[in-house]
C-alpha cells in the first residue's frame, strides 16, 4: 500500500468522463480521488481503466454513504466491500464526510449533525467501529451546512471533539470553511488556525454558487474564486504544504481547465516552500 504521507502535491477528482481525456495525459495528476461506491463492483473496461489509473499514480477514496454520524447501525457489509477495493487499489488515504445521510433509506443528502458532546461522542464512536473493522485511520472532512439543529457548542469545537475522541485524521475542505464563514459570520483565518495540524491528512478546494440574498451554496459546479485561493494560501502558512485535491463534479470544463486550476495549487506550494526557505 502507499502510504498516507507519500501523498503531495495538487490532486484531482476523478469522473467517469475525465478517463479518456486523462488517459491521453503525458503527465497525471499527483494524486486521484473517487467516491468508492461509485466504483465498487464496476468490471469491464470501465473497471480496468480504473485500476490503470491507480497503478500510475496514488489513489484517495472520499465516501458518500458510509452514515457516520446516523442512528441506523453501521453497514458492516458495505464496509467490508470498502476495504476490499481500498485494498485492491492500494488506496492511501479513505476519507468520510462528518454528517450523516440515511434515516430508514439514504437520503441522498449529506445533513448536518448537531453540535452536542453527545453527538461528538456518538460519532466517533461510530468512526472507532469503522477504523477497526477497516484496521487502518479514516479521515473526515468538515462539511457545509445551512442551519445548525440542537447547538451546544461551535462548529470548530465539535470537529476537534470527534477527531480527538475517535483519534482520527481530519479532511480539511477549505472551501467549506469559506462557505461556512460566510454563511455563519465566523473568521475562517481564525478558524484554520486552531486546527490540529497533526490531523489533517489533505486538503479540499471548489467552487461554489452565491444566491441572490448573498447565501453561499457548496456545489462543486464552479472555479476557485479568488478568496478562497487566498484562505488556501494562509492554511499553508499555518499548516505546512499539504497535499490538495481540486473537487469538480459538474458543469466540467475542458481538462485543460481543471489542470490550470491544478497548476494555481502548484503554484501556491511552490510559492510558500520558497517562504520556508527564505526565513527558516
């Protein structure tokens, strides 16, 4: 298996309609990343172009419906297919949205969990379950939301409650946190700093939609905007040059598009691994 910490550079998520045009690429991305329920039990060439891809360059998975934060028992046989293809794949890091998304049926949402200790208790327990049927760390990856039902505690301290007590890693989606700080009237800056770098296994960008009335919606469907290339940049100056992964998921351009977004991610790292150099 790759290990987790081999990971570097700018990523990208991988859709079924970039696999021809990235199989005409001289050059891969640094790293890949696919929602592993949309591609368990795919064969044929379809399935074959995968395991292609995944044995030129390091694969991440970021799940969909595994429900850590739900109330319906855990889907042992959905995690057990999990294992199976991180293992056949050589998947270094699997990642999990902190949300939950069934109730009696999926629901086909990813719903904010409620900022309690119980909750943060619930749901690391939850995480410890998977990470021991799976014997490896999960990460999970602080999500958008629109409300906050039940509220005890901030957003910031419920993620650090359930890394902590699950003693798991963190995705941290940078755009999210631009989204939410908007959205809530927090400081992201303030925010990301306070975060546990030790944690943090990679990052997220994307783009978003702004309603109207100035609410912003976390889509995927969009560029980078500016802002959030400059909250990227500080997480790096606070955190270190983590391995960052581009999310595209509709209205995609052409892939020379999503590679000049991958080439901005370059360049950020480049730009704050010469500031380490120059003051260390």
């Amino acid at each position: 298996m790759i290990a987790a910490d081999t990971l570097h550079g700018a990523g990208l998520g991988l859709r079924r309609s970039l696999l021809e045009p990235l199989r005409e690429c001289a050059s891969l991305p640094d790293f890949l990343e696919v929602a592993p329920e949309n591609w368990i039990g795919v064969g044929g060439a379809v399935g074959r172009r995968l395991r292609a891809f995944s044995e030129r360059t390091p694969l991440v998975c970021h799940g969909l419906a595994l429900n850590l934060g739900g109330q319906a028992p855990l889907d042992r046989d959905y995690v057990a297919r999990v294992g199976t293809f991180l293992a056949l794949h050589q998947v270094s890091c699997y990642s999990e949205h902190l949300s939950y998304c069934a109730d009696d049926g999926h629901l086909y949402d990813l719903l904010p969990l409620p900022f309690t200790a119980e909750a943060a208790r619930h749901t690391a327990a939850r995480i410890g379950q998977v990470q021991d049927q799976l014997g490896r760390r999960i990460a999970v990856e602080n999500i958008s939301y629109y409300a906050a039902p039940g509220r005890e505690m901030s957003e910031l301290d419920f993620i650090r409650a359930v890394v902590e007590d699950a003693d798991c890693d963190l995705l941290l989606d940078v755009n999210n946190v631009y989204v939410n700080s908007v959205n809530h009237g927090y400081d992201a800056r303030d925010f990301i700093d306070v975060l546990p770098t030790a944690r943090i296994a990679y990052l997220h960008v994307a783009g978003h939609h702004v309603e109207d009335d100035g609410l912003i919606v976390d889509t995927h469907g969009a560029a980078v905007i500016d802002p959030v290339w400059q909250l990227l940049q500080h997480t790096y100056r606070r955190h270190g040059v983590l391995p960052t992964l581009l999310e595209r998921d509709f209205n995609l351009p052409p892939l020379a598009g999503l590679l000049a977004e991958l080439a901005q991610i370059t360049a950020l790292q480049r730009e704050e691994e010469r500031h380490v150099r120059r003051y260390a």
